[in-house]
C-alpha cells in the first residue's frame, strides 16, 4: 500500500518530469524544480531553503538554484572545489554519497570556519554514475538523520540527474540540428573539434585519417585545433606514441602523467601535454579509418561522461570521415562524380516528368538499398509513387515546386521494401524547359526518422504519465493505448505486457500479440503457470535485455521449456508494486538483434515505471475497499456480542454475532429484557447489579455471569457496561458481552498445569543433579548460576564455589577468546548449538580433557534466558587415542597402510605401500583406488566391500592389486571406517598386508592334493574298468552259457539263475558307472560342457524318479585344465548329493560366461540341501570343505542361496582370465 509520503514524492517526481519536457533552459528548469522540491518542506520536516548546484566545464560546483538561502551562503558558495568545501556538497560530489552534516557533528574552530551552520545534506545528482551536480536541503538544528529521508531525497537527486542528461541530449541534438547538419567538409570538422574540445575541457582536438590504407601507423590530420585555434595540419608517425596503442584497444584514457609513459612521443613535451583522451573512427565494417584524440595539459577525469558525449556525434563524424576518405579516392583516381554518388550516405534521387505529370526515376544513388531496402535496378523505371506513404504529400510538393521555383526543403514519409515507414527531409528542385515546362526533379533525401521517433516519444512518454495519474486510471485501456501509440515507433507485432495472478497461478496478459503464437484475443489472454521463459524473467526481478544466443544459454542453464523459435533480441521490463514483480512489460523481434535503439529502451523502462503506479495505486485502492469490509465484519463477526438496552432492561439492538456466540438470532432477542436469557437462580442477582448500573455514570467494568444459550446450555460471560441513557442519539446501556467459557475451562486446565509443571521441576532436579554429565548453566555475561553434582567431580569445585565463578575461571587463556566468539554466535542466533573438545582446569591446577554441548535457551519475548552447557570427561578418552596413535605409527613401519576419504580418493599411504606397489608418493595422492585393481574381482565384490564400510563397520579380505609395472600381487585388506564427532564416517584407514608368496605356498599344497586325489582316482577307475570290469563280464558269459542247461531245471532253480544273472548286469554297470565318475574321458577330450552332459546323461538313464535338466551357452569352449577338472568334480559333487539327501523329482544345471567369469548354478525342489551342507547334516563324498578348497583354489566364490522357500541353490562362479 503506497503510504502518503511516497505518493507526494511520485507526485513531485511527476511535476518535475513534466516540467523537463515543457522547460527547454536548464538554469530555468533547476530554479523551478527547487521549488517544487522545497514544497514538500512541510510534510517531510526540513527547512524551506535549499541550493542546487551543477558541474561545470571546468569540473567545479557552480550554484545555478538558491531558496531562502543567507547572503553570506550566497557569496561563498559561487563556485565550490570537488571535495573541497566545509558543507560537504563537495564532498557528496566526490564521493558520489549523500553527505548529513550536523552543527553538533563539529568542533567550535570547525563551526567558526564553516559556511554553514545549519543542519543540511548535501545529495549528489548522480545519473548512470556521472555526477551532474548536488542538491543541498537544510533541517532545524534539533533534526536527526534519517535514512529514510536520504533515500528519498536520493530518489529526487536521481530524478534531476536524469532531467540534466535528458537536457545535454536535447542541448547535443539541437546542436547538431543548427550547427553541424548545416555544414559539411572541413567547417564540419572545424566546428565538431572547437565544440568537442570546449564541451570535454580539454586544450587541443586532434581528428585524423590513416595516411595509407596499407599502413595505419601514418595518420594525417584533418583539423589540429588547440584553445579554440586551427593550427596547420600534420601528417605523423604512430609509433611510439599512446595513439599507437588505438588500434588494439579501439579507446585509451590517460589522466595524468602521459609524458613519463610516452617518453620519446615529442608532440607531447612540445605541448606540454599531462593527459590524453583517444578512440579510433571505424566505419561499418569496423575498417579503421582515422583517429580522435583529446589533450591537456592538465588531469582530466570523469571518462565515462566525457565517452558518452563523444558517442552522441560519433555516428556522423565516422560517417564524415567516410566521407572524405571516398573523395580522396575520387580525387585521386579521378572518378569523383561516381564514386561520391555510390558512397553518398543521403539518397540522390533523378526523375523525369511524363505527359501526366507523372515522376518516373531515371537515377537513383546506390545508397537507396541502406535507405529503403531497394536496389537501385528494381526502381528505375518506376513512379516514385512505388514508396510514396501518402500521395497527396506527392501532389502537395510538386504544387509547392510549381510555385517556388526553386530548392525546397520537404518532409516526406516513404515506405520501405519490407513496408516499415521511414521519415525524411528531402531538398528537392523542379527543372523548367525554355517553355516553362517542368521536365525533371532532382532531390536528395535525408532519414530523419530516429529525429521524428524522438518527437513521439516525447509524447507518448508525456500522454501516458498524464494517464498513470489520473484518479481513476484504468490498467487495461492505458496498456491498450501503449500498444498503440508504441506501435509508430517499433514493431509491436511480438509486445505483450503481463500480470501475474498468484492465486490462480497463471499469467494474465491486458495486451498480447506474437507472430508465433495466436492466442483467442488480444486482450485477456492467459495461461498457467510453468517453467517458461517469461516466469524466468519474472524471478529475476531486474530489467532484461538478452540476444538470440544469450537467451540459448539461459535455457540451458535454467533447463526452461521452451518450444518456439527464439527471437534475435527480447527485452522486458518488470512491473512492481509495494517490491514485489506483478508483471512484465516485454518486446521481441524474431527479424533483428537491433530492432530496438536505446532511447526505445529507455521508452520501455518509463512505460514500466508508469504501468508500475498505475498497478500500485489500484492496489491500494482495493485494499483501501477490503479493509473498510473488513472493519464492518468485525462488527458482525466479533468474538464479541453488542447489546443495547433501555433503563427497564429491553434489548433494543444485539449485533449479529450473537448468533454465532448464543445460539440466537438478533430478532429473537429484540423487545425482550434481558433476564429472559438469564439462568432463573441468577435472575435476582442479575437485576439488582443491572438496576445498580443505572444509577452509576461510570460503572465498574467487568461484571461476570452465566446466561442460557439457545440450545440450553449455560455460558460463563464477561461483560462490561457503558451507560449511555443521557446521550440522546443512543439513550440506553451499551453492553459488550464476551464468551469466556473456554477461557474459564481453560484456567482451571492452566492451574492444573501449573501444579503438573511444579512436579516436573522437582523431576528435572533430580535430572539435572544425577545426570552421568557435568550440566552447567551460565548467563549471557559468562557467570555460572547452575551446575550438577557431576560437574563438581569433574572440574574439583563445590557447586558453592562454581557459583562465584565464570566459565572462563575454568577455560585454559589459550580457549578463551574463541569460546566468546563462539558462544556470541549462539546468543545472536547465529547458531543453534555448538559443540567443542577444550581443556579444562581442575581445582587442583591439573588440565581435564572436556567435550562440550551447549545450547542457548530464549525467553518468551526472544531474549537470552541463559546458556546450558554439558560436559562430558574425555581425558581417559584421548588417553586410548595416543596409545591408539602409538600403534598406528608401528603398523605404518610394518604393513602397507592407506588413508582415503569417503569416495575412494587417496589422501596418504605410507613408505611401505609405495615401496610395494612401484608407484611414487606424488602419483598416487589425489587419485583413486582403483589405479590398484587388477580387474580380477567382479564389480559385485567391491559393492560389497563398499556398502559395508560405509555403513560403519570393518571389512577384512584378500584382495589382488596390480603394481605400476603390471605385476599383481595379493593383499589382505582391512579396511577401517573412521567416525568424525557426529558419529558419521569421515574417512577409511586401509591395512594391507602382502600375502603373495602365502596364498602361492597355499595354492601349490591345494594343487598337490587335489593332483594326488586325481591320480589316485585315475588309478581306481582303471583297476575297477580293467580288472573288476573284465572278471564281472566274464562271469556274465558263464552263466549266460549254460543258460539252455538251467532253464531245463526247476522253476525254483531258474528264478535263482535268472536273479544272478540281473544281479551281475547291475554289478556290471554299477562298475562302468564309478569307472566314469573317478575318470571322465569325455572331459579329457571334449571339455567341460559335453563331459557333465554325459554325466547327466548317465545319471537320467541310471535313476528313474529325477529329472535332470542341463543348459550352456558355451559350445567348443575349452578352459584351463585346471578349472574343468575342478568344476566337473564339484558339479559332480553337488549331484550326487542331491541324489542321495534331498528327494528332489528335478534338477536343474545351468553354465553361462558372464563378466569373465564362469558361473555355474546347481538347483533341485527337494527338502533343502542347503540345510544339509550348512551343517544339518553330515555331507557323504568330497563334502563342503572339498568343495570350498577346490573352489578357493581357483580363486571361485561358492553361494548357497538360503532364501528359497524349496528345495536348493548353489552358485558357483570362477574367474576365467587368470
């Protein structure tokens, strides 16, 4: 909601800027803008007096404005140094500050010095930081300083500052308009160096053009003037002077001391020159083609200032230099007449006249296509009518040409080729045959439009100030008029202004146009909210001007949706009210990266600033509407119940929230007395302190009751009384009558609180005194008010003597300067906690290890009540640390010892480590742990290592590395997680030690055993095929050959023949079968796949009830003899197990290649093996310790899946690449 002050502050700012556009005279517009400042004296309390001074050419305070000011002032203040001046407005000017200056603030010898004696405050008048000038305003002698007055007398200051910028622009175009436009060549030049050389204070101008196109270190001057006098022109040598250095950086400024940096440049001692201001001149292809240089012979300053009045005639002394540049050509080359008609800038136009009267343009100058984006060959030929705006301005000149006869100035509006407008001045001249006939028109056509687009914003700039400050301004219909009016300056095909809704989450858009996007209507257009472009902007909260590629990388950056084609330049200005963004005002061009000049910028941001007041203004008018809603549902919904009644106790008025609070509605009360809602045992009582209250003028207030509701309950009220009976607008007693019954429950509850909270403090004591830590509390100037019965045993002091003591008393002097600023944090909030590990000092002058928690606790009203501290001993602590320290060093000089932070990165390793793995110490600081893997382990196996100690514990396993030079060696690896004060890992301590030759020693004696267990089953599986194998199928053959003789006996003695001769088939197969367990030949030749397919072939054939199910994806792929003689056996193994133990009906095995490893799962639906071979049971055969020799011998892992409701898994996996 704007409050007064800063609508009288918008207002005077309005005045002051309406004042600017109707003032042409500077002095005029300052001594006037001092009094409508000073106006505000009254209602901001400062004096009305006041001074306004500007920078002059010589970079002095000079007073152009005084009010009410004493002669004395007046005389003294004429002209004032920059930073030299007893009433600080030098020193405002200087440092760019606003400068509050008290008579108090000084010394008697000060007072009796200064100028001034009253309070005042000197505020430079600043605009894009140049100073311009110090507005200097004066308070009463009893005034403080207020920083929100300087704010807003900052905000005046600012607004002036850009009033004079406003005026030196319109003072540099009216200027050019009466002094440059009308010359050309050298009196250009002359007059453009005098004026620039006044304008900038410096001594001499120097223009030049570069001598040879070849060699820019030669420049030869086209005007030298020096104090306002031409000296004859020079052709130079660059080198070694600062011009030299122009190429490169295009602009050098030097304020002093230019002789001690150019030492050998001859025209700056024979000058005596001390500064040096210089840009190169670049045409439009950025050609350099001549220089501008300003010298002095005194310090210059203010360079941005002087940057910016050069840039004002920059455009057309480039273009002027251009200019002659051409004609030297032409000159030279004599070919002047064409070479000046293709580079003329104006555009040269030749027409003939026709029988009609018609003009057809028989010549036109190359410079038509810069102009109106024609080609000269596309109009020859034509009527000129084929870019005439309006032809009635055609028919009107040639009427003016008809009867001037002479050379005419004209303005005349054209269209250009792509249908944009273009405002010129012509200087046209109609040509008489000898019979007075019109036969030609030769015309040269000047672009005024930027001139003319200044004169319109001008006025829409003043058209809509005077909108935004109507009473009843309406948003709509001025956006709607922006749009417009904006629409004859700039293309507002892409211009739309927005409004944010925060309550439906959408943007609203009063005005919305898009070449891309088509929505319903212009007006009323909106969407919700998302993560586009235009909500960016709106965060930003700032101005936003951004190219085609800048608005790529914001969204990129900003991951923003946004689907259309990006335009070539976006800008948008934000709306505000009461600092908060409520909309944009934003224009696009999907054609041009400059389709906006600055001073259309510059209309943007005033059209923001004006839609911004409108907005803010319309706010407080709705709040002004809901507040006075507010205040009159206060009435009706009060907590309380307003009831008027006469002297017999009749209610003649009760306000609407009775309802809420009684039950009743008001006409239901109305006409009856009161006691009717009276319980009946009160009634009596009721009456007479009502009859009481009659006869007191000014009753005592409050009086308690009960009354009965409407649904019968009984309510306990307060109420107080006004007696009003003589007051002959009301003649009753006012009474408001409040529901305390809550409250009445509530006291009792608080009162049972109360007794609670007395129990509980007993509690806390018997807490705080047996606690196993010391607690002491202290206040916020460190003495201690509290500590337990475990603190005394800490620290040696009975609580008696503690509480004579600060907390310093016990701090070691080293701690206690860091323990104030610490504990300052937790009493300014800064901190809501602190915990430290400090000395202490026992009564007996020993130091106590302490760790230290403490917290501050506030009171109700946010201030310190005092701070608990509690300490626990940590001296036996620190004890087991050394010792622990003392072991870790050994373990350094003994095993390979590795620190790494929590993601793998090494932050030390010990001599040993380095010694061992080959690598130096700078080589493996800073990297990972993985420079030591040997890609041996699978991934698995090192997130399980990770995820343990992470997790805080220890891991402990062998692990193989790989040393600088290629070799791997195997460690084993424990690996300690080390916890910070919060309990939480901070780093790992990794202890390695070199088990190489021992798991070498161990894989040899495995080797030996599993090679004997071989050789011994080769050798029982030939003596039981060749020797038991040979006798069995001999018996076969016997009694297969008396089978004739048997068969002649007795069907007893038959049965018995034909049960041997069954018995020593089985025997026989029986025999083949354990022959091919002990030694597989299929294995020998063809590998593991096919030798346990035959093996499960076999065994499919040999047992009935079981069902095997064998799958591989490893077809002619052959290992290590090693590994396949191991798996066979293991998976022969893990089968015949099943067999006998698990009654399973199925067995599934399944062989696959996976990450090089070789993994091989063995799984059936029996009873559950897994119970069995983890100690259930004791295992037949080779057993699960063979099993896991075998398979830790070639390095394998072997799982047995205990999370299967049935049945068995068992995992086998092998590395391969070994």
């Amino acid at each position: 909601m704007i409050n007064k002050t800063q609508h009288q502050l918008q207002l005077v700012i309005n005045e002051l800027l309406e004042l600017s556009y109707n003032e042409q005279d500077v002095n005029v517009v300052l001594k006037k803008s001092l009094v409508i400042i000073l106006n505000l004296s009254n209602s901001l309390s400062f004096s009305n007096k006041g001074l306004i001074f500007i920078v002059n050419e010589n970079s002095k305070l000079e007073l152009v404005a005084k009010q009410n000011i004493s002669k004395k002032i007046f005389e003294s203040c004429q002209l004032v140094e920059i930073g030299n001046c007893y009433c600080d407005c030098g020193k405002a000017a200087l440092t760019k500050e606003a400068q509050f200056a008290s008579y108090l603030d000084y010394t008697e010898e000060e007072n009796e010095r200064m100028v001034c004696k009253e309070n005042h405050c000197s505020i430079p008048i600043l605009y894009k930081e140049n100073v311009y000038g110090v507005l200097m305003l004066f308070f009463e002698r009893n005034s403080q300083k207020s920083e929100s007055k300087i704010q807003l007398f900052t905000t005046l200051a600012n607004t002036l500052g850009l009033i004079l910028y406003k005026k030196k622009l319109e003072k540099y175009t009216s200027y050019i308009k009466t002094s440059l436009d009308i010359r050309i060549g050298n009196e250009y030049f002359i007059e453009i160096a005098k004026f620039l050389s006044k304008e900038l204070g410096m001594k001499h101008c120097l223009i030049g053009q570069f001598e040879h196109k070849k060699d820019d270190n030669f420049v030869k001057t086209i005007v030298f003037s020096s104090n306002q006098k031409i000296n004859k022109n020079i052709t130079y040598n660059l080198l070694n002077t600062p011009c030299d250095l122009l190429l490169a950086d295009d602009i050098s400024f030097y304020p002093n001391n230019i002789q001690q940096l150019f030492p050998l440049d001859e025209y700056l001692k024979k000058l005596n020159i001390e500064s040096y201001f210089g840009l190169v001149l670049r045409n439009r292809d950025f050609t350099p083609l001549g220089i501008l240089v300003f010298m002095h012979d005194a310090p210059a300053s203010n360079f941005k200032e002087k940057k910016e009045i050069i840039d004002v005639f920059l455009p057309r002394l480039v273009s002027e230099i251009e200019r002659r540049s051409k004609e030297d050509e032409l000159i030279a080359e004599k070919k002047k007449y064409k070479n000046l008609f293709n580079t003329f800038q104006d555009v040269f136009l030749r027409t003939s006249i026709n029988e009609n009267y018609e003009s057809i343009i028989e010549e036109i100058s190359p410079s038509i296509y810069d102009f109106s984006g024609y080609k000269p060959k596309e109009l020859i030929g034509k009527s000129t009518s084929i870019f005439y705006y309006d032809i009635e301005q055609r028919e009107d000149l040639f009427k003016k040409l008809m009867k001037a006869k002479k050379v005419i100035d004209y303005p005349i509006t054209l269209i250009k080729k792509n249908g944009k407008l273009i405002h010129t001045l012509a200087n046209v001249q109609l040509f008489f045959d000898e019979d007075d006939n019109p036969y030609e028109i030769v015309a040269v056509f000047r672009d005024v439009t930027e001139k003319r687009k200044e004169e319109l914003r001008k006025d829409i700039s003043y058209t809509i100030a005077k909108k935004a400050q109507r009473r009843l301004a309406n948003f709509n219909s001025i956006s709607e008029y922006v749009y417009k009016a904006l629409g004859s300056i700039i293309d507002t095909s892409n211009f739309n202004i927005s409004l944010v809704d925060a309550e439906k989450k959408c943007i609203e858009f009063p005005v919305f146009a898009d070449e891309l996007i088509k929505p319903i209507s212009k007006n009323n257009y909106s969407r919700i909210f998302s993560n586009g472009l235009l909500e960016y902007i709106i965060k930003t909260k700032n101005m936003f001007i951004k190219t085609e590629d800048e608005l790529k990388e914001i969204i990129k950056e900003n991951k923003i949706e946004y689907k259309n084609k990006l335009p070539k330049i976006m800008v948008s200005f934000p709306l505000k009210s009461e600092g908060l963004i409520v909309g944009t005002v934003t224009t696009k061009s999907y054609k041009e990266a400059d389709a906006f000049s600055e001073s259309d910028i510059n209309l943007l941001e005033f059209i923001a600033t004006q839609l911004s007041n409108v907005i803010e203004r319309d706010q407080w008018q709705k709040n002004l509407i809901a507040k006075e809603k507010y205040f009159r549902s206060l009435v009706e919904s009060s907590l309380e119940v307003i009831l008027i009644t006469n002297d017999s106790g009749v209610i003649q008025y009760v306000s609407e929230s009775v309802e809420a609070i009684f039950g009743y509605k008001p006409y239901e009360l109305i006409g009856k007395n009161i006691l009717t809602i009276v319980p009946g045992y009160l009634k009596i009582e009721v009456f007479a302190n009502f009859m009481q209250l009659i006869k007191e003028k000014n009753p005592k207030n409050p009086y308690f009751t009960k009354i009965v509701a409407k649904n019968e309950k009984n309510i306990y009220v307060q109420f107080s009384v006004n007696n009003q009976l003589k007051n002959k607008y009301i003649e009753g007693l006012i009474i408001n009558a409040q529901d305390i019954t809550t409250q009445y429950y509530n006291n009792k509850i608080l009162e049972e609180s109360q007794n609670k909270l007395i129990e509980e403090e007993k509690n806390y004591r018997t807490i705080f005194n047996n606690a196993n830590d010391g607690i002491v509390r202290f206040d916020k100037d460190f003495k201690i008010i509290d500590a337990n019965k475990r603190m005394t045993s800490i620290i040696g002091y009975t609580k008696k003597e503690l509480l004579t003591k600060t907390i310093f008393d016990l701090t070691i002097p080293t701690s206690v300067e860091e323990i104030t600023t610490e504990v300052n944090k937790l009493i300014l909030k800064e901190k809501k906690s602190l915990v430290l590990e400090k000395n202490s000092i026992h009564k007996n002058g020993n130091s106590v290890s302490c760790k230290v928690f403490m917290k501050s606790i506030f009171k109700a009203d946010q201030t310190l009540d005092y701070i608990i501290a509690f300490i626990t001993d940590i001296t036996k602590r620190n004890e087991a640390i050394l010792k622990a320290m003392e072991i870790e060093k050994a373990l350094h000089y003994s095993t390979n010892v590795l620190y790494t932070d929590i993601n793998g990165v090494i932050l030390y390793a010990n001599e040993k480590l380095l010694k061992n793995s080959g690598y130096s110490n700078e080589e493996v600081i800073g990297q990972h742990t993985r420079m030591f893997n040997s890609n041996y382990h699978p991934k698995s196996f090192f997130k399980q290592i990770w995820d343990t100690i992470l997790s805080g514990n220890v891991w402990s396993g062998e692990i193989r590395n790989k040393k600088k030079n290629g070799n791997f060696y195997w460690v084993f690896s424990t690996m300690i997680p080390m916890k910070d004060l919060n309990n939480e890992v901070s780093y790992f301590i990794d202890v390695k030690y070199d088990i190489t030759e021992l798991k070498r020693s161990r894989a040899n004696r495995i080797r030996d055993v599993i090679d004997a267990q071989e050789k011994e089953k080769e050798n029982f599986a030939k003596e039981v095929h060749d020797g038991l194998g040979q006798i069995l199928l001999a018996s076969k053959m016997n009694l297969i050959s008396i089978k004739d003789t048997v068969y002649e006996l007795d069907d007893q003695t038959k049965d018995v023949y034909d049960n041997s001769l069954s018995l020593l088939n089985l025997s026989i197969q029986e025999a083949r079968n354990i022959s091919h367990g002990l030694m597989s030949r299929v294995l020998t030749q063809f590998g593991l796949a096919h030798a346990i397919q035959d093996m499960v072939t076999n065994l499919q054939l040999s047992t009935d009830n079981i069902a095997f199910n064998f799958s591989h994806s490893l077809e002619k792929i052959r290992f290590k003899g090693e590994i396949e003689k191991g798996l066979y056996r293991v998976t022969q193994e893990l089968i015949s197990n099943t067999i006998k133990h698990s009654k399973a009906s199925c067995v599934v095995i399944e062989m696959y290649e996976k990450d090089n490893l070789l993994i091989i799962k063995v799984k059936d639906d029996g009873i559950g093996l897994s119970d069995v071979l983890n100690g259930k049971k004791l295992v037949q055969g080779i057993g699960l310790k063979n099993i896991e020799t075998r398979i830790t011998y070639l390095s394998g892992s072997f799982i047995i899946n205990d999370k299967i409701e049935k049945g068995s898994e068992f995992l086998i996996s092998v590395p391969i690449n070994n």
